[in-house]
C-alpha cells in the first residue's frame, strides 16, 4: 500500500524517521522493516512499474502563523488563536520545515527523471502539478512545487498520476487521480 498524503509518520526528526537506503532503484527511509518512506525525487522499479516520487506540499491552513513552542508566550498565543478559529500550525507537532522541497531535492529528481528518459509508468506526489489544483479549485496560488510538477506533467511521459493533499477523492481525467480515503489498485 502506498500513502500519498498527510501520513506525518516521518516528520519526527532524523533518527525517528529510520535509517536511509537503495530500494528497487530509489532511495527510501526504513521507517518499520515493512513500512518505507519512498524519498522525494527517485524513480522506482515496483511491480514491473517504474515510479516517479516527489512527495511535499505547503501547508494552505497558515495565514495566521506558525508558532514555536519553546517560545515564551507561545501558551498564551496558542490558546488566543484556538478561541479566534485562527488557522495556524505549530512547529514540530502539526508543521515542519521540510514540507517543501529543499533545491537539492528538485536537482535529485530531475536527474533521476534525466536517467528514466522522462518516462515513467506513475507518478506519486502529495501535491499536484499548478494547472491540476487549479482545475480543482480555481482560486487556487501556486508555489514552487506545484509550478515544479507542472514542468513534470508537460514534460515527462507517465500513464497515471496519483497525489492526495486536497482531502477529496476524484478522478480528474484519465492519467489524474486524488485520493483520499479510498485505495486504487495499480496493475
């Protein structure tokens, strides 16, 4: 089984995410001996199909911050914007850094993508490409990220593309599917 979103389950610092290794072409985090984390940007032989991996998304519920709970008043704060129904995270426990992608992690994923000759059967990302999001939502900004794996979706030669951050389950057009609470066999 293959999660595509807000799983979370590696977020909690280097050593908890479980050592790193070469699986079936890519590199993942062992996070359990049956439980890998597929790392952002590598191309996987699973199945007699090879996967494309980016996984990353920036966080849509933050505009009113991100605190830091070794900060003096973050108690104080914290309990302030829970009676304002603020949207906010809080560092280490609901938002980390590493959501988005770091530049090295773009560069590993095209020169994995360069080695694949921009082929691969699907491709696995939390996110979707900018002009997916947008057809999902049409008020939808675009980061980095999304504007990275439209450069992907025009670019690289793929049968399905499966991602699962937008918390809905919906079949966009015949290579797009957003997954949410439901499981997709991939054959």
């Amino acid at each position: 089984m293959i999660i595509c979103g807000d799983h979370g389950g590696v977020w909690a610092g280097e050593q908890a995410d479980g050592h790193k290794q070469d699986w079936h072409g890519g590199r993942v985090h062992v996070v359990r001996p049956h439980i890998l984390h597929l790392m952002r940007g590598q191309v996987f032989e699973i199945g007699g199909l090879t996967w494309f991996t980016m996984g990353g998304a920036a966080s849509h519920d933050i505009e009113d911050g991100i605190l830091d709970p070794a900060a003096p008043d973050f108690e104080r704060r914290y309990w302030a914007l829970r009676r304002m129904n603020a949207r906010f995270r809080v560092l280490g426990r609901s938002w980390w850094p590493g959501e988005m992608p770091r530049e090295a992690e773009y560069a590993e994923a095209e020169a994995n993508l360069e080695r694949a000759g921009w082929c691969v059967d699907c491709v696995l990302t939390h996110c979707a490409p900018t002009s997916i999001a947008q057809r999902m939502n049409r008020h939808y900004q675009p980061d980095k990220l999304t504007d990275f794996l439209e450069t992907i979706k025009e670019r690289c030669q793929f049968s399905r593309w499966f991602c699962g951050h937008y918390h809905v389950n919906q079949v966009i057009d015949e290579r797009f599917v957003i997954q949410w609470e439901q499981i997709s066999q991939v054959e």
